[in-house]
C-alpha cells in the first residue's frame, strides 16, 4: 500500500518543535525526513527532559520516522553534504535562527537557482521581513504578543496554553504549505518559498476573539476554564470531586437542562436566567443553583443526567485519563514505535484514511543514519573516517 509522499525527500534543519512537527507529519505520510543534527549533542530538544524512557517528551512526540545526520554546517566538508543531498531533496525545511541559513546559502533565491524545482520552507518567529525580524521568539513570547495570554486564564491572572501551541500552530501551517506547495509543483513544474511565522500562525487561530474586539469594542473576558460568553459553558465540580464539563448553545438546551438536569423547570423561564445574556450576567448566581444540584451527585450520576437530556459534556480528564482513553481504545488508535530506549506507545495521526497506512518508524538516534547517507552519497568509509576525526560529522 503505497503512501501519499513516498518518494519525496525532505531535508530539514531543525531544532524545537515548530519545523519537527511539520517533517514529522510530512513523514507519517510517507516522505523521507533527513534531519540535520549538530555532533554529539543532536537537536537540544533532546535534553527537555528524560520522562520517557530516559528521552525527552517533546523529541519523541516529534521525531518518529526521520533519519538523523550529524553535520557541522560550520564546516565546508559538511556544507557541501547538505549540498549534495539537496541537489536530490524535494523539500528544504528550516527553523535556525533567523537569516543563519541564508548565511550559509541555503536561502530560497540561492538554492532555486540550481535547484528549481525545490520547495524551501522557513519558519521563524515573526517571518523574514519587518520590524520584529531578528526578534528571538520562544513559545511563551509569541503567545503573548499575538494577544493569546490576554484572553486566556483568570479574570486575575492571564494563563498560557499547557502545550507549545504557537509553535504547534506554526508547525501545522508549515505542514499544509509544503503539500500546497508540492501539489503546486505538480502542476507548474517550480518549486516555491514558504514563509512560515509563529506570529501570524497563531494570529490566525485568534480570529474570534479579534473580531469580537472589532473597532475597538471589549475584548472576551478571561473566565479560566468557562466560555466567555456562553453560559453555562465551562467546568463544574461533582459531589465526589469529579469535575464536569458542559455547554449549552441554546434556548431549547436551556430548557432542558432544567428540566432533566437540575429538576427545576420553573428556573427556564425565571427573568434572571431566560436568555443567555442574562445568565451571563448572572452567572454567579446560576453557579451556586448548579453547584448545589450536582454537590448530591456523583461525577458519573451527574455525566448520565446530560446524556439522558443530551446536553453536550465531557469528563475533565488528566492525562492519565487521556492514556487510558476508552474511545481511543476503541477505535484503534495507538500503535507502538521504537526508540534508543524501547518501543514506546504513540497515538496515531488524526484522520482514519482506508486508501493508506500512516508511517509510524522508529525515533533516531543522534546521528544514527550519518553513515549510511554519506555512503548513499558516494563517501568512502575513509572519507567517513577523516570527517569523523575532523569532528565535520
């Protein structure tokens, strides 16, 4: 069964995760991901942490199915690797710091004039021209300046996302650019330049609440873990301790919330609570109504009365409870993948397709692949040796 990207080349310089997320979905698909790490030391990524297995968590989420190729691009003998892999690469992928990769000439314009079929793709914080240019951007930062942490957390204390979700936003975007840009490839004959900012990434996921502060007008309150506008819509304590998520869209739910949930049906029409702009503005008050119901409940008695009403809901799990997912379970959807320390189970990428298998290889070792590509490029085991003692690999 063949793959949507067998047969496409991807080479990238990269470290974090922003430019790994991308090459690792464009190899579950099928594509050949080189990943071009430092000697010795490889992605610092690599270091975040040791939760699995001695590995760290970010680099295992991100790096399955690549082959890694230690390069000291400071070095000539190891530009001219990347040279020569490039010359038969699809694909460019790169989130150095910015302008290090033009530096050494392996931007766009300097490599299309060879290569013109290749797709070069750069990701950077706050993209290749402007202002903010040469800005470090970390994920907290571009959270922060894209306006995310001002709508997010308490009405006290903004909270950031608990995941990299610029950088993942980033990462998804390079990801969906490269199969445009390959599709476009298809039909023009041309490679293309992509460039991907953090910046405008996750401005784009923060549409909603940038339109509702339309023209000046206030921006959604933070609320933690309730809508900002909805309500109810958010978290609620059980009486066991468990906690409840539910959400009401409508008038119609509303109703039967009342009537199934709280066993109140005189609450629907009561003035404080008959729309929902009334109960937002006294929500505190429809707190307390809901907390004392559900005080009496346990968390699964509480999720049976919202089914029974089919009000929308969700258990807050943690990520014990995401592990141990049933419906993940049930549709199948872990599988497991080898590691330098073990085989480790890994969630399969979203999106159940019948025409293919996604590619779930193993995670690489510094370095593992180095040898056999450079053999792959017509370097002897002597001039392997003679890099390896020059430290060039």
């Amino acid at each position: 069964m063949t793959r949507p990207l067998d047969g496409i080349t991807v080479v990238s310089l990269e470290h974090a995760i922003a430019a790994p997320f991308c090459t690792r979905q464009l190899a579950d698909l099928g594509a050949r991901v080189i990943k071009v790490e430092r000697p010795g030391v490889g992605d610092f990524a690599r270091a975040y942490d040791a939760r699995v297995k001695g590995q760290a968590s970010h680099f295992v989420w991100t790096n399955r199915s690549k082959e890694s190729l230690t390069l000291d691009l400071k070095q000539p003998a190891a530009l001219a690797v990347l040279k020569d892999l490039l010359a038969k690469a699809d694909v460019l992928v790169q989130n150095l710091a910015p302008g290090a990769a033009a530096r050494m000439g392996l931007g766009y314009e300097a490599l299309s004039a060879g290569h013109p079929q290749l797709i070069v793709c750069d990701i950077s914080g706050y993209g290749e021209d402007g202002p903010y240019r040469d800005k470090k951007a970390y994920d907290l930062l571009i959270q922060s300046e894209a306006g995310f942490l001002s709508v997010t957390g308490t009405p006290e204390d903004p909270s950031k996302a608990g995941n990299s979700i610029a950088d993942i936003a980033a990462g998804m975007y390079a990801y969906t650019s490269v199969l445009a840009a390959l599709l476009q490839r298809g039909k023009t004959g041309q490679g293309s330049h992509i460039d991907v900012s953090m910046l405008e990434s996750l401005g784009e996921w923060m549409g909603y609440p940038m339109y509702y502060a339309f023209e000046g007008a206030p921006p959604p309150p933070r609320s933690a873990a309730a809508h900002a506008t909805i309500y109810p819509y958010g978290p609620f304590a059980a009486g066991d301790g468990g906690v409840v998520m539910l959400g009401l869209q409508n008038e119609r739910e509303w109703k039967v919330f009342c009537e199934g949930v709280l066993q109140n049906a005189a609450l629907a029409t009561d003035p404080h609570f008959d729309s929902n702009a009334h109960r937002n503005e006294s929500r505190e008050a429809l707190k307390a109504i809901i907390l004392a119901t559900f005080r009496a409940l346990t968390t699964p008695e509480v999720l049976a009365r919202l089914d029974h009403a089919q009000i929308a809901n969700a258990r807050m799990n943690d990520m014990a409870g995401l592990w141990a997912h049933p419906q993940l379970e049930a549709r199948s959807r872990w599988c497991q993948v080898d590691t330098p320390a073990g085989e480790i189970p890994a969630l399969l990428p979203p999106g159940r397709v019948n025409s293919f298998e996604y590619r779930m290889d193993a995670v690489p070792g510094v370095g593992e692949q180095t040898e056999a590509i450079l053999r792959e490029l017509g370097r002897s085991d002597e001039a392997i040796a003679a890099m390896r003692s020059a430290q060039v690999i």
